[in-house]
C-alpha cells in the first residue's frame, strides 16, 4: 500500500513515511549527508537554530527561498556540495520542509530525486505514506512529481521517471527559483539516483540510514 497526503495535513502516518521538499529541503539534506556530514537537526525556530549555532552546528535556512539572516548557509544543495561537512553537525530551518519533517516524524525518511532508486528499493513491498511538502499557499509540483516517481519505481523497478523530472522542472517551483536565480539547484535537484544515501529522522536528529 503506497498512499500519498500533501504534507501540510498530516494527520495519521501509515506505514513508513517519507518527506519530500525537492525545491529545496530534502534535497539539501541529503547533498549534507554526501559531503559528510554526521547529523541534521530540523528545528522549529531561529532561536532554536542560533542555540545549537553556539554548540557547534552549522545552520542553514530560509525563508520565502531568501536565507536567514545569521544563518552560515542558506537552503541551496548545489551550495551545499560544494562544502566539506565530514564530522561536522548540522541544523536546517526552512519555510516549509523542515516543518513537514518534524510533523511527520520519528522514523521520516528523507526523499529526493538525488536518492529515489535507494528510496524505491528499500521501500518495495512495505507499507508507505508519502508527504508531498508542498507550499502553504497549495502545491508544488516537483514534490508530487516526485511522489508519483517514487510510487512508480516502487511498484515497477525500473520504471521510466523521466516525464516526472520534466514535469518537476517545468513547474511552478522551478519558476520560484529562476525568478531567484537559482536555477543551479533546479538541476543539481533533478539530478537522478546519484547516492545510496537514505538519511532517517531518529530520536529528534536526522542520521544516515545505516
């Protein structure tokens, strides 16, 4: 059973659930963990952020796609890559995901084009809810394009995603982004099954799935 809720109405979670903000949270959490990193934690707060800023994190986040002010990094993954984070911990705030994660919860994996073929196998015959994280005003394009590739591979390996990753660059997040200039993490997002990677939300952090 493979079910798919927008992830601003979670109200129950069924199975395994996966979180998807492919423009841009998910996907940068992921590219943390390709460059090393140890942990992520998603907080609610600036105040939460800048707190484990004086413990050592480095934070990353945005708001409306712009980065927080104090913040070490914005909510760029094509950025991100380019940053050597082994060993080093993370904290990430961002207009929407970040919540999304946290709503979801204990046992959230986290999805992106970067690890969907890791995703798909490991979920094959399993129960899973999938979170579109969408945008507050309505929905994202390339968060249910992603969910509807997901379910896809899942159901048939080595399906054909492709109508879904142009579908995800021609949408209206896409268009967020070049009206930002941003349209470096447009590709580097749809960039498909690069990493094994499968990072988990466990125990209030997010850590690689071992």
């Amino acid at each position: 059973m493979i079910r798919i809720t927008d992830g601003k109405y979670i109200r129950n979670v069924y199975g395994i659930p996966v979180v998807a903000d492919i423009f841009r949270a998910t996907t940068n959490i992921v590219a943390m963990f390709m460059k090393g990193a140890e942990e992520v934690i998603p907080v609610r707060s600036h105040e939460e952020a800048f707190s484990l800023k004086r413990d050592g994190y480095i934070i990353f986040g945005e708001e409306n796609t712009e980065k927080i002010e104090g913040f070490d990094y914005g909510n760029s993954p094509s950025e991100t890559f380019t940053l050597d984070l082994k060993g080093k911990k993370a904290a990430i705030k961002t207009t929407n995901g970040s919540d999304v994660i946290l709503k979801a919860g204990e046992g959230v994996l986290i999805g992106s084009f970067l690890n969907i073929d890791a995703l798909s196998r490991y979920l094959r015959n399993k129960e899973v809810h999938i979170f579109p994280a969408n945008i507050k005003g309505g929905k994202a394009t390339e968060d249910n394009e992603f969910a509807y590739a997901l379910s896809k591979l899942i159901l048939e390996p080595g399906a054909d995603i492709s109508v879904n990753l142009e579908m995800s660059r021609n949408g209206n997040g896409a268009e967020r982004l070049k009206n930002h200039n941003l349209e470096k993490d447009i590709e580097f997002s749809l960039q498909r099954g690069i990493t094994d990677i499968i990072p988990i939300y466990s125990k209030g952090k997010i850590i690689r799935m071992q």
